[in-house]
C-alpha cells in the first residue's frame, strides 16, 4: 500500500511539475496594445545592406515586435512596403539625390589594386545589381507603397529629431515623401500621432549622431539643446494624441560599438607605414617642400597622414579609426596616407575616412547627453526604456542566443547587415525582444519573446 501511495504521489507532482513549466500565458495586464504605432530612422524602417528593401522591411525591428504584441491584443501593423527586394539607397547630392541598390554578400578572388591574384579568395560585400539606371531606381523609391495605408511604421531612413517635428520634410527626403499624406506639409512625428497609437514605440536620435560620425567628423553633431527641445517635443506629441497611449523609448548607441568603424583598424593598424632611414630622409623633404614640415617620418613603424576637417593634415595617432568605406587599394597602391608614387606629392588619407580620438570623444559626449536627455524624457512621461547603447556594447565581446553566438564582428559576428551599421533579419529579432523586455519590466506585461532561430543572419553565398 504504501508503494502505491509512493507511487501515485511521484507521478502528480511530476504532472503538476510538467505542466507548470510548459506554461506561459501572454497579458497585457491591462496595457491597451490596440494601435501600436513606431516612430525612427533607418533601424526603425528596416534599412539593412545600405538600402530599403521588401525583406529587410518585412524584418524591421518594429514588425517583429508588432508580431509578438498580437498575443496580447495589437491589431494589424501596416507598413509603407517598397515593391524591390534589389533595394534603394539614397545619398543626397547637390540639386537632389544619387539612387543605388543594396549591398550582398559575394565571393571573390582576392586581388591586389593591380589586379594581380594573391592565392586566396574572401567573402566581400558588393552592389547587387549595377545595371538598374538611375531614372529607375528613382522611380521605385518614390513609387507609392505596395501596400495601402494608413500606416503604422514611421520609420524614415535619414531622419533627425528635429526634422522628425518638422511640417514639409518629405520634400527633403523621398523615403518620407514616398508615403506621407503630404510631402509639403506633414511632419513624421504628426502623421504618426494622427494614428491616435494607444502604444508606441520611438527610437529617434540616432542620426543625430551617426549622421556626422559616418562622414569622418564631429561638425554635423546635433547642439544638445536642440535635441532637449525636440525630443520631449515629439514623445509629448505622441502621447497627446488622443488616447492616452503608453510606450517605449531606446537609448541611442556608441558609434564605435558598430563594425562600420571598428572593422578595417583592426586589419590595418594607424602605424602601419614601414619606412627605410632613406625612405624617410626623402619623405621628410618632400612634406618640407609642401610646406608641412611638421610631419615628421622616421625610420621603422609610422602613423599614416590623414587630413582634418579644417584642411590641415596630420599624422593618425593610437585609437583613431578607419571608416569601412576607406579605399585600402588606394592606400596599397597608390601611397594614400603617405605619397602618390606616381605624382610625388604627398597624398593624406581625406578625413571622411578617418574618425580620430578627438572627434569620437566629442561624439561620445554628445551621444550621453542625448541619452541623459531620452532617459529623463522617460522617466517624465511614464515610458519604457530600452537602453540599447548598453545592449550594444555587450556584444562587443559576444553574447550566446537560443545556442547561437553573435557578436559585433562585421560579416561573422552573425548580427549586422553587409553595411555594418544596420541589423539583419537575426539582429533585428534579438532587438525587438530587447523593446519586449523594456515593455514587460515597465508595465508587468507578458508579451512573449521573438525566436530568433527562425531568422537568418547574413546569407552566404
């Protein structure tokens, strides 16, 4: 008898065990997630590989939290879709814009600069498609979206807080213009509060930093008190929009957590120019000759010479940083950094390619006080926050997900898109739980976490 009681008893707890585990019941506890609506830039608008394309829109941060916020009410979450999957880039040039499709991943010999094979091949990151002229790209950026509106994902490729608040944006950016209710008039964050959103999500101020750093200088930083006086300017407008809505704010990251910045100096050192006592004898009288005796070259291990925003030159010091767009083959065989071998001038590495120690450390300074500014706008209006500047830099040194390691190491690190700014489809889902947390510890919901193995890093060819 008393086996049997053992017996009985061993195999209820172990149900009543059982079933506790395999439990998880999604609440809203009592959040209204009815109309979620997401306000910010190219992270927000599922930018990846240097354009706007149907998939990386599909896997855009937002999307995937809209996907898990069903479990515990949200209703559909409408997005302007681009119909390429090819994608549009845009960089702004004088009298409008230069169009350009997405990056991918290809396979290529590896080459020197004169076209001479060195025995291997790499894994680089080239144009999709380099036929598409310009008029057609064009045409396919200001298309109307493939899906009709009203939509729910204001996120703008380009845009700053304070262009965020600004009526007629869309006549200066064609991702906006292409679904704005009016190019001349409407302003994001407006046409996102005329939503009524009862949550939101906002991610703005990125741009107000990456904007500058991305083209090699600390000039085109945001002033912080402009960024004090949009910010709350446009959560405010948000939360007054008619129903009370709740929501979550992201911190902005430090620039130099991304591979755009930190990949090409961990290849080539700033010092990696070695020189003969001849070699620099010559050097030495040729700067003098152009008037920049103050570089001074020696023998063995020399810094290369870049040139500062302001037009003087310098010699690159411990901790500045190469820009993935540097143009190595320029600096193997055509002396940048150093001298033209052909001309005999001397050649200084153009400052868009260099981020210096003194640049990063006035963007850092710049980057905290924004987020001083975003975490007090929080605390002020009752939001979430999603400290994404902390999260980045965890990944520094990698972090393991579901059985998957990913890290911030441009193309294997398995998180970032082939521009090594953006997130692919398996950053953006690790991302998007990074809001749900936000959300589930500020409100005491339970909204489920995205599985992030159902989406791919970087597809290899």
């Amino acid at each position: 008898m008393k086996k049997i009681i053992f017996i009985l008893l061993s195999v209820s707890l172990f149900v009543a065990c059982e079933r506790k585990i395999d439990e998880f019941s999604p609440s809203a506890n009592g959040v209204n997630f009815t109309k979620f609506v997401a306000v910010g830039n190219s992270m927000v608008a599922g930018f990846a590989d240097n354009a706007l394309y149907l998939s990386g829109q599909q896997n855009s941060i937002p999307n995937l939290v809209a996907e898990q916020l069903k479990t515990v009410g949200a209703g559909p979450f409408v997005q302007p879709l681009i119909g390429t999957e090819e994608g549009v880039g845009v960089t702004a040039v004088t009298g409008g814009f230069y169009c350009y499709t997405k990056m991918a991943l290809k396979i290529v010999p590896d080459k020197d600069c004169n076209g001479d094979p060195i025995g291997t091949s790499s894994i680089r990151p080239a144009i999709v498609n380099t036929t598409v002229d310009q008029n057609t790209l064009k045409q396919q950026l200001l298309a109307a979206p493939t899906v009709a509106g009203p939509y729910d994902n204001f996120g703008v490729p380009g845009v700053n807080v304070k262009y965020a608040c600004v009526p007629g944006y869309g006549a200066y950016n064609p991702y906006f213009a292409r679904f704005a209710s009016s190019a001349a008039t409407s302003s994001v964050i407006g046409e996102a509060a005329g939503r009524q959103p009862t949550f939101f999500m906002i991610w703005l101020g990125d741009m107000d930093a990456l904007a500058s750093a991305t083209s090699g200088t600390d000039l085109l930083l945001t002033p912080v008190d402009t960024f004090a006086k949009y910010y709350p300017l446009a959560t405010g407008a948000l939360i007054a929009s008619g129903n009370n809505p709740k929501g979550v704010a992201a911190t902005i990251p430090d620039v130099t957590s991304l591979p755009f910045f930190n990949t090409i100096s961990k290849q080539l050192p700033y010092n990696s120019v070695t020189l003969t006592a001849e070699q620099a004898a010559g050097l030495n009288f040729l700067y003098t000759q152009y008037g920049h005796g103050d570089i001074v070259w020696k023998e063995g291990q020399n810094p290369f010479v870049y040139s500062k925003p302001d037009g003087s030159w310098a010699q690159m010091q411990q901790g500045d940083l190469f820009l993935l767009t540097l143009p190595t083959d320029s600096i193997k065989c055509k002396g940048m950094g150093i001298a033209n071998p052909v001309t005999y001038e001397p050649y200084p590495i153009p400052g868009q390619y260099v981020l210096d120690v003194a640049e990063q450390a006035n963007i850092k300074t710049h980057i905290d006080q924004f987020n001083q500014i975003i975490k007090a706008t929080a605390m002020a209006q009752n939001l979430a926050v999603a400290d994404m500047n902390t999260y980045m830099k965890s990944f520094i040194s990698g972090l393991v997900f579901d059985g998957i390691a990913v890290n911030t190491t441009f193309v294997t690190g398995g998180m970032f898109s082939t521009d090594g700014v953006h997130l692919n489809p398996r950053g953006c889902a690790i991302t998007a739980n990074y809001f749900i947390q936000a959300i589930n510890a500020k409100y005491g919901c339970r909204i489920p976490e995205a599985n992030i193995t159902n989406y791919p890093g970087l597809v290899f060819p």
